[in-house]
C-alpha cells in the first residue's frame, strides 16, 4: 500500500446514499461519508484513497482475493465476518429502524408484529436476521436501497427494517411513509482488512483513534446528518446532540427529494451521465468483442472436432459442450474469479470476464457451426473428392462458406445476447454499462428516464452488428450463386 501511495478501498456505489454513491448534481463524481471516511483514513496513514467498485454482497471475497486492501462500505461486526477477514474498531453506531405505510392502520410498529408479514431489508445484514428470529415473510433486495422503500410504497411488503442511516435517507423523506419509534437493534460498522494483514489492521485501527479524538468523524458524520448518540457513546464523546449544519445531507435532499419532470432531466441532468455511459458501453463493448473472438475461434475448433475428429475427441468436445451448456453463467464467472485463485491461478478482472464468457459462448457456437457444417449435403463431399480435393480444400472451399452462411444469424443473435450478459462483470469489479445505470439510478432516484437512455445506448450497440451480419450474409449468398453456376 505504501509503496504505490494508494489505499485501495472497496465499496458498492450501486447501494446508495449516504454511503458511497454518484453524486446527483455531477455524476461523474462519487460522494458519501465513507469517501469521506477514506480519504480521511489515507491520509492518515500518508497515502491517498482509491476506490475499487464491487457488489456489496461479494466485497469481502474481492478482499480476500487481494483486490484492494480494505472493504469500507457500511460492513457489520459480526462474528461470522471475522472468520474470513479481519474486523477494525468500529468507526459508526447505528439503531435499526421500522418503516411503515403512513396512515396504515394494519401496519406493524414493533417486531413482534412482523410475524409472518412480508418485510424487506438487505441480504446478509443484522436486520435480516433480526425479522428471520421474530419470524417475518423476508424479502431482501440485491440492487439500490431505493428499490426497497418503493415496494413499500406500492403494497408488496408491509414494513422495512434497515439501518438508521438508510432509513433516515430514504424513508423519512418519503411523505407516504414514517418510521416507527424506537430502534430495535444496533449495528456497528468497521473497516474490514485481509485475514494475516495484522500490521495494516493496527494502522487502521490507529488512524480511526486520531480521527475520533481529533474530531475529524463527528465532523463528517454531521455534515452527513448521520451524528446520533449511539456513535457518540461509541467514540467516547460527550455531546450526543449534533451541533454542525448538515450541509451534504441538506444537498443530497435538494437534489434528489423531488424528481423533476423527464423533459427537464434530459436537458439539465442527463447531459452530465453521458460521459460516465460512454465509459461504460465502451467496456460493455470491448469485454463483448473481446469475449466473441475467442468465442468463434473455440467453437469452430469444438464444431471440428465433433464432426471430423476420431471417437475420442468426438467424445470430448461433446462433454464440453454439455457441461458448458449445462452450468449458469454466474457460477462459472465465480469459479474463474474466485475459485482459480485457490489453485495458485490469479487473474485480472478483464481477463477473467472475457476468458469466462467466451469460453461460455463458445459452447454455443460450436453447436452453431456444427448445424451450419452438417447441412452442407453429403454429395457435395463426394463431388469435390471426384474433382480432386483434398478434405481441407473440401472444407475451406465448398463446406465452411455454406455453414458460415447458415451459421451467420443465430451467431449474430449470439452476440446480442453477449453484449446483455457482459453486464455479470460487475461481479469482478468491472464497472459495464448496466452497473453504471444501477449506480446512477439509485444515486439520483431515476429508473424509468435512465433506464430508458440506457435502453436506447444498448440498441446502438447492436444495431451495427446486425446490419453488418446481414450484408455479410448478403454477400456469402451471391457469391456463393456465382461458384455454383
């Protein structure tokens, strides 16, 4: 770390304010109190602080695999986290709350009333074991915290129970909806350091205690309007009661508190994401053509060997195949990223994404070209051994023309199909089109206007594509007319 001047921290944008998010005004900027917290952290420690984005949910397995040096991103004390990653003192003391439907006469308001009622919350969080202990219907959400206080909002859960800054971004501000009284459970957060990386864990732990006593966390927890008498009690200070303006908190509700009208967004906001969605479609693009290369290599090399190949290959491209075909994408993304490296194989996010999806792809064309290969009749074969042709002349000059033509559209479909499933490299911190969409989504509160953009950014990418496989194909039929006349 301090021999390249970095603290690299992980975190998930895609989770929201007040954490880590885009900021709504600039979007090419990431805010939260724990950017803050880590710039304050690294300069502490004579470093400066890089972030490193990953799901929320994998951010300590990304740690343990050496992706960065620390995961600060809202990360519970719990005893099952210290078994695979070593824990800092807290930095942060929060209650949970319970959010209703305002004027809900049915609505729960203690935990004993969510007893077989649907309530949301975040996967792996305390609580999400607090309602599975007291019996409630759990219902956890992958994507933005937004996205949990919409559904209640619209009926499909009965009451949300999160952590007190959450709640206090997303549920206070929502006229439909209160938070009940009362806070039923406290979680702590703490910065998260690789297991045996006791020396850094002790600078970290060191950095925090200056920057309690020096007053540098009540002062970012309160511009954040995050200063409660839990953290107060945690950090030894003896004025519960914020005295600070919360100046961030103040802004993020002026940006985000009311949506404004979609024709208004186009002008004045979506302008400023452009930049951020031209480096993501140029990821998204890349990783697909990268991936689609070694695609059609492998698979015209699979489709080979099954049909012309001695018994053994046969047998062996055909098991490929299947458990290719067979397994999920995600899984085997997993076992590449996070599974290689137990075996001594580390590899680069880039390099694991496209490796894991065109060797996934690859199974599918093969099956492409074998169909394409198989419907070129068999007295073709005949007619061009009678001409004098060798069998790679037969299949260079007669065989693959035709099956490249038949193969042409479903291997274009292929590839429309890849640049949609590229979006599973966020899971190895790449940041692709469609995660940039989720950051910039739940950080400003717009689905709908920029899942439309989005939409249409996606269209662009595959249109050209399409185009130039139809006037290959094109061109593949008219030759092939003149050959055969």
């Amino acid at each position: 770390m301090r021999a390249r001047g970095e603290l690299l921290w992980g975190a998930d944008a895609q989770g929201g304010a007040p954490y880590v998010f885009q900021d709504p005004m600039d979007p090419n900027r990431l805010i939260g109190f724990e950017v803050d917290l880590a710039n304050a952290l690294a300069g502490k420690l004579g470093v400066r602080a890089r972030p490193v984005l990953g799901p929320w949910d994998s951010l300590l397995e990304l740690l343990a695999r050496g992706d960065f040096d620390v995961a600060l991103n809202g990360i519970e004390v719990a005893e099952e986290k210290r078994r695979v990653c070593l824990l800092s003192r807290p930095y942060y003391s929060a209650g949970e709350r319970l959010t209703v439907r305002r004027g809900d006469p049915q609505a729960p308001h203690v935990l004993s009333q969510v007893k077989g009622r649907p309530v949301g919350t975040l996967p792996g969080s305390l609580a999400e074991r607090i309602l599975r202990r007291e019996g409630a219907q759990v219902r956890t959400y992958e994507g933005g915290q937004d996205e949990i206080f919409a559904d209640l909002k619209l009926g499909r859960t009965d009451a949300v129970l999160l952590d007190e800054p959450i709640t206090r971004y997303y549920g206070t501000i929502e006229p439909d909806l209160e938070v009940a009284p009362g806070s039923f459970g406290e979680v702590r957060y703490a910065v998260a350091v690789r297991l045996g990386e006791e020396d850094l864990l002790r600078a970290i732990d060191e950095a925090l205690d200056e920057l309690a006593r020096d007053g540098t966390l009540r002062s970012i927890y309160e511009r954040w309007g995050l200063w409660n008498p839990e953290t107060a009690a945690l950090l030894g200070d003896p004025n519960p009661s914020p005295s600070g303006v919360p100046e961030q908190y103040d802004a993020w509700r002026a940006a985000v508190g009311k949506v404004p009208p979609f024709l208004e967004r186009v002008r004045e906001r979506y302008p400023a994401t452009l930049a951020l969605f031209a480096r993501g479609a140029l990821m998204t693009l890349g990783v697909s053509l990268l991936s689609m290369a070694l695609a059609v290599a492998t698979g015209v090399v699979l489709a080979v060997m099954r049909v012309f190949g001695p018994l053994p290959l046969r047998w062996l491209a055909m098991a490929y195949i299947e458990v290719v075909r067979g397994t999920p994408l995600l899984v085997q993304l997993t076992l590449v990223y996070f599974g290689l490296p137990q075996l001594g194989l580390r590899l680069d996010p880039l390099t694991a994404g496209v490796l894991t999806l065109g060797l996934n792809y690859a199974a599918a064309e093969a099956e492409n070209y074998r169909a394409g290969i198989s419907s070129v009749p068999a007295g073709q074969h005949e007619a061009a051994r009678v001409l004098g042709l060798t069998r790679w002349q037969t299949l260079r000059h007669v065989v693959f023309p035709q099956a490249m033509r038949i193969s042409l559209p479903p291997m274009t479909n292929d590839f429309i199909a890849l640049l949609k499933d590229s979006s599973l490299v966020s899971l190895v911190t790449l940041t692709e089109l469609t995660r940039t969409y989720l950051n910039l989504a739940n950080a400003m509160r717009d689905h709908l206007g920029l899942g439309l953009l989005v939409a249409a950014i996606y269209l662009l990418l595959g249109l050209p594509f399409a185009h130039l496989a139809r006037t290959v194909e094109a061109r593949l039929g008219r030759h092939l007319k003149e050959v055969t006349r």
